[in-house]
C-alpha cells in the first residue's frame, strides 16, 4: 500500500515505518541496478554517437560497454561510486515515501483525494520527489563524479572527493544540475506513482485475484511498467542533468572522448541538439530503460513487502 489509503485505517502503516520501509527498498534495489547505472551514465556523458559507424565512440552498445569497462577497469567499475549512491538510495527513499504518505493524507483530508485519485497521486508524487531531490541532491553529484570518472581515479575515497570539490569549485558544486534535476524529477516521479496505482488496478481488471495471493508479483510488473512509462517521457532532463554535473570535471573524462563545458541548461540543450542532433537528447534510453524497470519495479515490491511485513509484525503482538 502505497500512500495513505483512507480505506484501510488499520492498515496504514506508521511514519517511522514508512521511512524504514523506503530506506530498505531504495538499499536493496540499488545494489542490484548499480552496474546499469554506471554504464547509463558513461552513455549519457559520451558526446560521440553511440554507434559502431563513429571511430571515436568508446561505447556504442549495453553488451560491448559492458566489456570494455570490465577489460579496462575491472568488475568493481561497476560499483564505483556505490557508497554516495547507497546514502543517495537510503535517504531518498525514506524522505520520498514519508513525504508521499504525509501529502497524500493531506489531499485527503482536504476532500479532492477521491475524486482525483491519478492527478493527487501525480502532484504528490512530483513533490515528494522534489523534496527528497533537495535533501540528497550533493550525494547525487558525488556518485556521478564516481561513476564518470576513469583510470586512474581523480577522486580516491569519498571524503577526498568531498574535500577536493569544496576547495577547487566551491560550495555550490554540490548542487550542479539541480534545477534541470527538479524540473525532470516533479514529472518523472509524478507519473511513477500515478501510473503505478493506474497499473494495479488495470492489473486487477485484466487478471482478477480469485483468491490466488498474486500481490507481490502485482507489484513488481506494475512497478516496472510505471518506471518504463515515466523514465520514457522525461529522458532528456536526466541527461542535461549529469551533462551539468560533471562541469568543471572534464580532465578526468579526456580518456573517453571529447568533452564540453557547458554554462547552464539552455546552453546544454542547445550544444546537444547542435552537435548530437535530436537522438543525441536519449543516448543512454536502453540501459535507462532496462534500469527503470528493474528499479521502479523492485522499489515498489521491497516496499509493499516491508509495510506488509509491519503490519503482520503488529498484527501479531496485538
């Protein structure tokens, strides 16, 4: 149960709960998406066309990436930058749930929760995203400084990276490509949760229960489909956003072809669609998408999974 559910007064789960449950699902899934995450970012940053007919092009597919970072940089490459991505995924899910369990009781109680159930669930998803953006958005930065940069490392630990940043580019690095971030993260986030309640109960016409317990395998597919729907309509941002993120980085992406400087948003889109076309806005959509899937859908699973192992906890000693 995703939100608060007025319906089901006994089975909402408590705020503390709520939180833990967000933090260990955004735990669990980030350990197995990381290795996508990495190779989607290398995409995203690369200005050559992901194709085998650009000589230049290091990476041109999911496969031979794959390879080339495992032959070049070993199988840890695909975890780099996995400790600021687990505090990302830890403190983001807890403040997204509590923050989306908290509005949602509020439209509710304001008397518009029932009568429009897609669009609360969108504008409460959308803004419980963006303020677990603002929360967590400097870790964000570090894991893709982590996860962009190649051998040998510019940044050796965290700390050191945090340490380095501060000195050479000042305070408000930590917060490179945050408006671009807000502005994809409202719709993206928005249609995960709108779309993920649209899903299940699309799935519970199509597919009736008839007593079977299918809750959790509900959860997955429909999780997975609303990160599909959601990653596809706001691809573009997510890449002006790590494109603005590695700025004043770019001594350490010279062993992966050609880089760019970029001044703001708007400049970012322009030098994209100038010198990249219109494809250049969704280099990285395959992984991204295999990443969404996977993610959306087991963020959804380990959470409803978590609420319902609470409930039973408490059922149990009641």
């Amino acid at each position: 149960m995703v939100g608060y559910d007025p319906k089901a007064d006994d089975r909402n789960n408590s705020k503390f709960e709520v939180a833990v449950a967000g933090s260990v699902s955004g735990l669990v899934t980030r350990v197995l998406i990381s290795p996508l995450d990495v190779i989607k970012i290398r995409f995203q940053l690369q200005i050559e066309r992901l194709s085998h007919g650009d000589p230049k092009a290091k990476y041109h597919g999911i496969l031979q990436a794959s390879r080339q970072i495992f032959r070049e940089e070993g199988p840890t490459a695909f975890w780099k930058g996995h400790i600021p991505a687990q505090l990302l995924s830890v403190g983001y899910g807890a403040v997204q749930f509590l923050s989306f369990q908290l509005l949602t009781e509020l439209v509710h109680r304001a008397n518009v929760y029932d009568t429009h159930e897609f669009s609360a669930h969108f504008v409460c998803g959308g803004l419980s995203a963006c303020a677990a953006t603002l929360t967590i958005h400097p870790v964000d930065v570090l894991r893709t400084r982590f996860a962009a940069q190649g051998e040998p490392r510019v940044y050796k630990t965290l700390q050191d990276a945090v340490v380095t940043m501060y000195r050479t580019e000042g305070p408000l690095v930590f917060y490179k490509g945050l408006a671009p971030t807000l502005i994809a993260i409202f719709p993206y986030a928005g249609l995960q949760f709108s779309c993920y309640r649209s899903l299940k109960h699309a799935y519970d016409w199509a597919i009736p229960a008839d007593g079977k317990q299918t809750g959790n395998l509900k959860n997955l597919l429909c999780g997975s489909g609303a990160g599909i729907i959601s990653k596809t309509l706001t691809y573009p941002l997510d890449l002006f956003k790590k494109r603005l993120q590695v700025g004043g980085f770019e001594h350490a992406r010279a062993a992966f072809g050609q880089v760019r400087s970029y001044t703001g948003l708007l400049d970012c889109i322009k030098q994209v669609l100038r010198e990249e076309g219109g494809r250049g806005f969704f280099k990285g959509l395959s992984p991204s998408l295999l990443k969404a899937a996977i993610s959306t859908g087991f963020v959804f699973f380990w959470y409803e999974l978590f609420c319902n192992l609470f409930h039973c906890m408490k059922k149990a000693d009641s």
